[in-house]
C-alpha cells in the first residue's frame, strides 16, 4: 500500500510544492539477470533495471507520473485495496520507499 506521508505539502529542491508517499513494493529477481519491481496497489506501476536501486529508481519514476497525472486530472489516486498476498511472486522481496510526488 502506498501511504501519504503528509496531507501538507512543503518545499523541497529549488522550492517545488511536492507531497510525500511511503509506497510499498514487490522486487523481483528476474531470470536473465536484472530486477523489476511492481507496486501492488497501483496496477500498471513498474519498473526495472540491471541493478535493485535501478529498477527501485526506475519505478519511483513511473509513481511520480502516475500519481502525477491522476492529481492533476481527478485529484484521486485510485489505489487498489483489494491486494491479494498470494499474488506476490514466490522470490519477490518486499519494500517499502520514499516518494515524492
């Protein structure tokens, strides 16, 4: 589940107005080499990359976007609650991160 962090927002870098989000993750070992990473409760936030801290880079960057855009359009991000466990692949590490939308 990704949590937000705080409902004020607050400056951070060059002064940009930007919120916090505690986002929970799947890592995944993949079999050529490399990882990627799925953020359950948001379908279709994924990343990858050769190393763990690229692929964790990488999806933090498609959470920003998304979350982004869903603000800017709707002011909601539709977070599915319904995560099934079970889903988790079998090798997959759990996380969580820092992100900041």
């Amino acid at each position: 589940m990704c949590i937000l962090l705080t409902k004020d927002k607050y400056s951070i870098e060059h002064g940009e107005e930007k919120q916090l989000y505690e986002c929970y993750l799947w890592l995944c070992p993949e079999s050529e080499g490399g990882y990627s990473v799925v953020l359950p409760e948001l379908p279709g936030v994924v990343g990858q990359g050769e190393t763990k801290e690229e692929a964790i880079e990488d999806v933090k960057e498609a959470f920003q976007a998304a979350a982004a855009e869903y603000l800017e359009k709707g002011g909601r991000i539709p977070w599915k609650r319904d995560c099934d466990p079970s889903e988790k692949p079998s090798d997959a590490k759990e996380k969580w991160i820092v992100v900041h939308v």
